[in-house]
C-alpha cells in the first residue's frame, strides 16, 4: 500500500527534530454544496531541525516514531 503524502505548513517548530504541520482540505459538503476547509495538524519528524514557522513542506506516513509522530518530513 502506497504511503499518504500530504503538504502543510510549519506551525512550530519548538521541540528537537519535530515539527507541527497544519494541513488543510477543502470539499464540497454533500447537502449544501458548498466549499468547506477543514484543517488538521500532524506532528513530524524532522531530522535536521532545518524547517521553521511559515515554511510550506510535504509530510509522509512512516513507522512510528514516537507516541505521537507517525509522519516525515519529506527532503525535496
């Protein structure tokens, strides 16, 4: 099975080798037909510590890592 691959931004980056990424998604509610966003934020592993706040970066499924961070970031 292909791992998810989705692209965020950095909302912080205040611990080592971790970064919180917001995504958002936008659909069409299925009664009203009207354009929803609805975000959500993932917390993913980033070896370097090279990615800051406002930075717009792709985020991959991977094996756990710790309890809470099941993504990496992706190297472009």
């Amino acid at each position: 099975m292909p791992k998810r691959i989705l692209t965020g931004n950095v909302t912080s980056d205040q611990n080592q080798q971790t970064v919180t990424v917001q995504v958002e998604r936008r659909f069409r509610h299925p009664l009203l037909k009207k354009i929803i966003r609805s975000s959500k934020k993932y917390r993913a592993h980033d070896e370097d510590n090279k990615f800051k706040v406002g930075d717009s970066v792709r985020i991959q499924e991977c094996a756990p890592k710790s309890k809470s961070k099941r993504w990496e970031v992706l190297v472009n």
